[in-house]
C-alpha cells in the first residue's frame, strides 16, 4: 500500500501582497515626451482595469528599434524593471499618423512570453485598441478577482477536488479553496488556502510533517485496518463467550426432574429453585454478549471494508 500521510489542515494564511506590473515603453525616439507619457499612462488604466497585479511605474525605454518576435530581446527589456510582469510595448510611427504596435507580456517569474501585434493604430484609438490585445495576453491567475496558486518541484495539486499537472499554476477565483498537495513521497497536505487576488501563491510542505531520514511513516490505513481487526476479534470473543454461558444454563439444568402428572420422584421447588436461578443467570450473561459480540462484529467488518475502499480510491 502506498505511504501517505493525511495532514487535516485549516489554515488561512496571511493575505500576501499581489505581484507587480511594468509597463515598459519603447518608441526609439519618435514620440516626444508628453505623448510617450500619455500612451504609458492610458496603457496603465487599461492594465489596472483589466489586472488584479500591481501596476508600477517602470522608467521608459528608449532603444533604437524595436524587440519585435525577439523573446531574448523582451526579456532583457523586463529584467531591467524587476517586477514578476511586465507589459512591453514597442511603438513605431507610420505615415499618416498611425502606429504599429507590438504588445508583449513577459512573466519574469517563469520565463514566458506572450505577443501580439496591431498594425495601423490611430493615436486616438490607442486604448481602444489596447484592451482586447491587453486582455488576451494577461495569465488567467492575474485576470482581476483572480489568483493561483502552483505547487513546487514534482508535487501535484488537487483543488477543490480536480487533480492538476505538474508545475501548472492553477487559476482560482480570489477567496478560499480546498487545496490538497500531493508529494511524490505519498505524503498529502490537506489544507483550506484562501487565495489572494493578483498573487501566485507557492505552496510548500510543511517541514514538521515530512519524514526525517530513515524515519518511515505508517500506511495511512494501518490504524484503521488494526482496529477493525480489534474490534472484529472481540467481537468474536463475546459470541463465543455466549455460546458457553448458553451451554452452562443448559447443563445447571441437568438432573432438575420437573413435577408433571403423578409422578412423586421429581426435584423439590426448594431443591430446584436455586438451580433454576443459576441458570437464568447464565443465560441472561449469553444474551448480553452475544448482542455485544455481534455489534463488535458488525463494527469490525464496517470498519474494515471502509479501509479497504478508501484505500482502493486513492
């Protein structure tokens, strides 16, 4: 059977602050100042509109071209602002006024990067024609009255019942959640996480409920199964115990002749009445155990066969 440890948790753990935003501007030049601030900041509205993070001011980026499809580029770009995102727009001037807009969300944290690009954009049209390009890029545990939660390494989660991947960051409506993580050991942290808004939370196991080395943690089963045996074998005890009481009022009554017709040579009520009290003894102690004895029975056998299902649905 495999090894599991179930650690029956109710916890709420502080609210943690939501992760960070940037958005990172680059225009090469060809915006003058006013209105690279006005593009960086309806480009905030939209993030703070459609984002449960924390959006921040990141200082902007002037380069010579554009990063473009260049995932090393973007990268570069938002490690300079140290945030876990950062939202990168690459703004290029076309004639008659309009702009070629490349949209990028890069996730600091895991590596990844998102795209999208817009092609002839009106300057007054900008925000209008951020926001749907904006929302499909933002991660679903970022979206606004949203948070994650991932577990770490090669442990695996099931929340709320539904099992996830490894590594996988599941997106969960801010507030909270059973979440159950599962280690590779066989040991399970059953806990109830309330969920922030904006944060990916990384759960980890909680050191005072891991095996130390060479300690080895009983099967999650063991107890059970070893008290439905207990339960079960006295169970047993008691309707054997019955039986013999049965047996000794039966044999108490052995020689009692009773008086019936005409017959003079039965046993006198003075000789047969202590007889017959021992035997009533005897035979309300059988009645006892053997209700007693088929109730530890029934126990044990429950017992045992709800182990043995709980243990076959793991």
């Amino acid at each position: 059977m495999k090894r599991t440890l179930l650690l029956f948790l109710l916890l709420s753990l502080p609210a943690a602050a939501a992760e960070r935003l940037a958005v990172r501007l680059q225009h090469g030049g060809a915006l003058g100042a006013s209105e690279s601030q006005r593009v960086l900041g309806l480009t905030e509205d939209v993030a703070r509109e459609l984002t449960g993070l924390e959006v921040i001011q990141a200082r902007e980026g002037l380069l010579s071209g554009r990063c473009g499809a260049q995932d090393a580029c973007l990268r570069a770009v938002a490690a300079e602002v140290k945030t876990e995102h950062v939202l990168v727009l690459g703004l290029v001037p076309r004639p008659r006024g309009t702009l070629d807009v490349d949209v990028a969300w890069v996730d600091t944290v895991r590596g990844a990067v998102e795209r999208r690009t817009v092609a002839g954009v009106a300057p007054a049209a900008l925000a209008r024609e951020l926001r749907p390009v904006v929302a499909a890029l933002v991660p679903d545990f970022a979206r606004k009255g949203w948070g994650g939660v991932v577990a770490p390494g090669t442990a695996r989660l099931r929340v709320d019942g539904r099992m996830t991947g490894q590594g996988e960051v599941v997106a969960l409506t801010a507030g909270p959640h059973e979440v159950d993580l599962l280690l590779p050991s066989g040991e399970a942290s059953l806990t109830r996480e309330r969920i922030p808004e904006g944060v990916r939370l990384r759960l980890e196991a909680r050191p005072d409920f891991l095996p130390q080395a060479g300690e080895s943690r009983a099967p999650r089963g063991k107890g059970l199964r070893t008290a439905s045996y207990v339960t079960f074998s006295l169970g047993a005890l008691a309707v054997a115990g019955s039986l013999v009481a049965g047996g000794l009022s039966r044999g108490a009554l052995r020689g009692v002749e009773p008086c019936t017709g005409a017959r003079r040579d039965c046993t006198s009520f003075t000789a047969a009445s202590p007889v017959y009290e021992q035997a009533g003894r005897y035979a309300r102690t059988g009645n006892v155990l053997l209700g007693a004895g088929a109730g530890l029975s029934a126990v044990g056998a429950g017992l045992f066969v709800f182990d043995l299902l709980s243990s076959q649905s793991e």
